[in-house]
C-alpha cells in the first residue's frame, strides 16, 4: 500500500498555493505540475511534499470552499529540533500573512505553543509544539474535526477506518472528562490513529461552527491493484455515498478518493495526448477500473 495524500480542491492557483507551501520547511517540494482538458477549460494538477508528506492539489473552479473541518496539524517536537520554539513562530507568521487567526499562537494546558490558522489559500493549519515524550508522530498529521451533525462520532468513525484499513493502530486518546459546553463527557478533545502508513487525527466539536465535511479536501487512496480499488470502494461507500471518478463520501462525511497510480503516473510521465486519453476515460468512471485507464494510457 502507498501512503494516503490530502488532496485540496482550489478554485485557482493551485501551483501558486504548493510553491507557498513548499517554500518554508525542509522536506518540502513541488514533484510536478501539469494541465489536462475538462468542460469549459483545463484543470491545473499539481503534486507536491510538506515536510515529507506528499499532497495533490487540483485547480478546477466551482468554488467548493476549503474549510476547517479537515486542517492539518504541523508538530514541532524539541527532541527532534532543539529550535522548536523558533520553527513554530516564523512559520505561523508566513501562515497569518493575509490568512485568519481561528486559535492564536499561544500557550495552552495541552501545549506550551499552539496556534491555529487559516491561510491566505483558504488551509487550515495547527501549529503545536509538541511533548517529546512518547511514540514519535509525523511533521504533518492531517485533522478531521466531527462537528453537526456528526459530532460525537469521532471515536466511532477512528474504530471504524481502523477496521478497514491493514496495519492499522490506534494511537493517543483523550476523551472530555466532563461536559465543556455543548460537547458532552466522553467525546474526543483529541485522538489519532494509523492506517495505510499514514497518521491521522481526529477530534469531536458540537459548536455551531457552519461547516462540515466536503470534497474540497478529500483523503486520496492510491491503488497499485483493482482488488485495492475493489476493496476500498466497498469498504469505504458502506453506508455513504459512491461518486464519480473515485470519488465517495463516508458515512461520516468524509470524501475520499479511491485512484489508480496509473492516473497519477500519466499525469506525471505522460504525453500531452496520454494524459487527454487517461482524463477522458476516467471522467466516464464512477469506481476506477485499472484496465481501462491502462488500455487509454497505452493508446489502446
């Protein structure tokens, strides 16, 4: 299995936005960029790494609006950097220019330095300086946050993708002791959890925040096999939503999409006249079919 790539849907710039970002840490690189034709224009692709995971990001109108329902957590661990403190101030101050503070950089009783922001491309990230001790996480740890009308269900839906996915643990978890508010004892002020080669967090807010899940960030699972894409899309769909082109929703909400690397490997290698086969066939696909993609790759 390949490891899951968060996958940002913009409305424009999406090379703009993964410059931004590979800009300011070590570890980080735009992979490629590329264009494929679609209805009424091109769209804009482009892979590119934070801090050594690997993202997707897609320019193709229709303005779905990223949000912070999924944010990304960047953690800043003194055992690993003795200028931790350092690190966290000069990208929160790259990450506010002309973003929107949602939490300030500031100290917290579950962190000494902890900030959340949205950026200028409309991400969200959570910035923490994080306890040295214990199992070593990650830079970046992609958040789901479970707010209505799934609050609550964010225990369920870590049970829930850890018993789809092979090799999967869970890791820290922190259930309110008490009722905060409108979130009751018992939900998650913060777990994570590995599936796919890949750490994942997730946490339960039943304020009226005014956004949910949406396929503007999506979590793409990467195939090698039609048994994978078989698999997930089965797994994964249950009780949800099937959609086009790999796309699906959970039954939580969350988009996901499950793709083929033959996708991925036309939009990278492929000729201008490989990746309009790839494209045209894969927007005829509800569940992705590998033989078919391959067959339009090769010409076939």
């Amino acid at each position: 299995m390949l490891p899951i790539k968060p996958h940002l849907w913009f409305d424009q710039d999406a090379k703009q936005a993964a410059e931004f970002y590979a800009s300011f840490m070590p570890g980080s690189t735009v992979n490629y960029a590329n264009h494929f034709p679609m209805p009424g224009g091109e769209c804009e692709v482009v892979e590119f790494t934070i801090a050594g995971q690997q993202f997707f990001g897609i320019s193709a109108g229709h303005k779905l609006g990223i949000n912070p329902s999924i944010s990304f957590m960047i953690n800043f661990d003194p055992s690993r950097d003795p200028d931790a403190t350092q690190h966290i101030d000069e990208i929160w101050n790259k990450l506010i220019e002309n973003g929107k503070i949602m939490m300030p950089l500031d100290s917290y009783p579950f962190s000494k330095r902890y900030g959340w922001v949205e950026d200028k491309h409309g991400v969200s990230w959570q910035l923490i300086l994080t306890n040295p001790a214990g199992e070593e996480r990650p830079v970046i740890t992609p958040s789901l946050m479970f707010t209505q009308p799934v609050a609550g269900k964010a225990d369920e839906a870590v049970d829930f993708y850890c018993s789809i996915f092979k090799d999967s643990k869970r890791g820290t978890t922190a259930p309110r002791p008490e009722d905060m508010g409108p979130d009751k004892a018992g939900t998650l002020m913060f777990a994570d959890f590995h599936i796919d080669d890949t750490w994942l967090a997730a946490m339960d807010s039943a304020h009226q925040h005014g956004f949910n899940f949406n396929d503007a960030v999506s979590l793409l699972i990467p195939c090698e096999t039609q048994e994978e894409i078989d698999y997930y899309w089965s797994a994964l769909s249950a009780g949800g939503e099937a959609g086009q082109c790999g796309w699906l929703k959970d039954k939580y909400g969350v988009s996901w999409q499950v793709a083929s690397t033959v996708m991925f490997d036309a939009l990278k290698n492929g000729s201008p006249e490989q990746i309009e086969r790839v494209t045209q066939t894969f927007m005829t696909m509800k569940k992705v079919d590998i033989e078919t993609l391959q067959r339009a790759y090769d010409g076939g």
